[in-house]
C-alpha cells in the first residue's frame, strides 16, 4: 500500500482526503502545516497517524512514500523540489507551476531523484475523459477542426480566498483556466502556436474572467472561457469533420452528468446521442492512477506528462499575458 503525506491543510486537502477513503490501495498516514494547530485538527478529523507543524519534518519521515501538494500555486516548485530532493514521489496541485522554467525544473528534479511527479487533475482520469479521448483518438468524429472549452464559477468571500490573491498565484486563468488549457491539449497533442485572448481585471489586476483563441499547428481551432463571477459551468465540445462530442469533462460525475453526447455523420437533421459511462469521486480515480504509475514507473503512463505540464504552463502565461495586452 502507497503511503501518503499531505503538504499543506487547504480545503482541496479535505476534499482529497475524504476522496480516497475507500482506497485499497493506498492511504494518507500523514499531514503537514505551518501551524501545529491546524495539522492537529485535520488529524483528529480524518483519524490520521502523524501530523506535523512544518513540511520539512513530514518530508524527513522515512516511512512515507509520496506526497501530495495542494498549497498555493506559487509554492509548487519550492516545496516539489524538495520533495522529489527527500525521494518521495509527487502528486501536484494543478497548475504545477506558474512559470515554464519552474516546470522544468521540477521535473529535472523528479528525473534526477529517481521520483515520479504528476500534475494533478481528477477529470483525466474519470471514464468520461477517458471515453472522449478514446472516440476522438479513434476517429469516430474524424478529424478535429474546433475545440470549444469553458469553466466558470462564482467566489464567495474574495477577501479570504487565495484565488484572488496575486502574490499567491491567484486570477481565473491559473485556477479555472488551467481546466479548458489542459483538455484542449490532450486532444490536440500540441500547444497552441498562435494566441488571442481578452479578459476582465479587478482593482488589483487579477484576471476575473478570460475568453482566448488558441490555433495549433494542425489547424485545430480552440476557444476557451473561464470566470470566478458566473453561474458555475463546465462543457467541452469537440467538432470533427465527420462528427461532434458533447460532454462536460468533470473532476466528480454521477448518475447524471456521467455521460458524453455523440453525434456522427454530416447530415443536418440529426439528435445527439447520449452514451452513459461510469462515474464517481475523480480524486480516488487520480490517486488510484498516480499509485499505477508508480507501481509501473516509466512503463504504460497514464495521465498528464512532463510535456503536457509544459505545455499547458506555457500555454497559460501566453493567454495572460494577451488578456493583458488587450485590455481596453
């Protein structure tokens, strides 16, 4: 059994945590925090075996085989590195990093130590993506010509949430956008080598929403949306020459939105056809993966790549960047 530390007691954590519970293949035995108190209440909560009140001690901790980092984006790097320094393998809070260097040399590291280290996102691994990306793969839409991704949500309590804060990392496209970046990737298999984008900015110059353009090399088209001030909303929708998938591309699914939407052939009086798939907590889907890698290190890898987390960090700091510019 994988046995897990958790760096850092923020709300994804719990969420984590309480995901995978049920898992008979491995379990959290420990956590860490910069305050003694509050590695001491997630302990209690979740009947863990250690806490502890700094991450350098979890990471000193010799029976612990991996570890996973939800803190604030812009501490990724640091604390990833150090991690992979201590040989504990990584399952890392998507973005993985706010900057392409950082990426780099987070994965140098991982490389050099002998570690594998993953960037985290629960909807890769949910039957829904995995059911999208195999019809789009075996040409059942044919060719893809238009990628349409949105991920929108409203923030309660903006003032206390890290979200919003820039020093941290925060702004709708680090967080949101980081979603519709990573699927249009994984279906393209490239970045994007021309970019648009437009967005709205608060009075600190964080980014609340961003609509963007992205052309790749093939000729794929991609548009995205992504907002921390709308009703909450996550759809994916993938034009082919020969066909059409709808779907959300979920981190959690269910009975009801467990499903994709289908339409083939060129014909215009056509109805989408719903084809149900398995669903459940993305964040045991996600860890249960991350311990297959592991167990399978550099041997039939399921998940996001170091490439993909190259590509999608460069992608990001690209569209901010154009929002920036064109800001009326």
């Amino acid at each position: 059994m994988l046995r897990i530390g958790i760096i850092g007691t923020a709300n994804i954590a719990h969420s984590f945590t309480e995901g995978v519970q049920s898992s008979s293949t491995l379990k959290i035995t420990a956590i860490a925090s910069r305050s003694a108190e509050s590695a001491a209440l997630f302990k209690q909560k979740f009947n863990i075996e250690k806490a502890y009140p700094s991450y350098q001690e979890l990471l000193e901790d010799k029976d612990i085989d991996a570890v996973y980092i939800p803190l604030p984006n812009t501490l990724h790097a640091e604390w990833v590195i150090k991690a992979a320094e201590a040989k504990k393998h990584i399952l890392c809070e998507k973005p993985i990093a706010i900057t392409v260097e950082d990426v780099k040399k987070m994965y140098h590291s991982a490389s050099v130590n002998g570690v594998l280290l993953m960037e985290a996102f629960p909807y890769r691994y949910q039957p829904q993506t995995v059911e999208i990306l195999n019809r789009i793969k075996n040409g059942e839409i044919g060719q893809v010509k238009q990628i349409y991704a949105d991920f929108g949500f409203t923030i309660a309590g903006e003032e206390n949430n890290i979200r919003m804060n820039p020093d941290l990392g925060g702004g709708s496209i680090w967080d949101a956008g980081a979603y519709p970046v990573s699927i249009i990737r994984a279906i393209t298999g490239s970045k994007p080598v021309d970019i648009f984008a437009y967005g709205d900015f608060n009075a600190s110059q964080l980014d609340t929403s961003i609509a963007a353009m992205l052309r790749h090399q093939n000729g794929v088209i991609a548009q995205l949306n992504c907002s921390f001030n709308t009703a909450p909303h996550r759809t994916l929708r993938v034009i082919g020459s020969k066909g059409i998938i709808s779907s959300g591309y979920n981190n959690h699914t269910n009975r009801d939105t467990g499903f994709i939407e289908l339409k083939t052939g060129i014909d215009w009086d056509y109805k989408l056809k719903k084809i149900p798939v398995s669903h459940g907590n993305g964040l045991l889907f996600e860890a249960e993966h991350f311990y297959s890698n592991i167990k399978s290190f550099n041997n039939a890898y399921t998940g996001t790549t170091a490439q993909e987390s190259l590509d999608n960090t460069s992608t990001l700091v690209e569209i901010i960047k154009s929002a920036r510019i064109n800001v009326k």
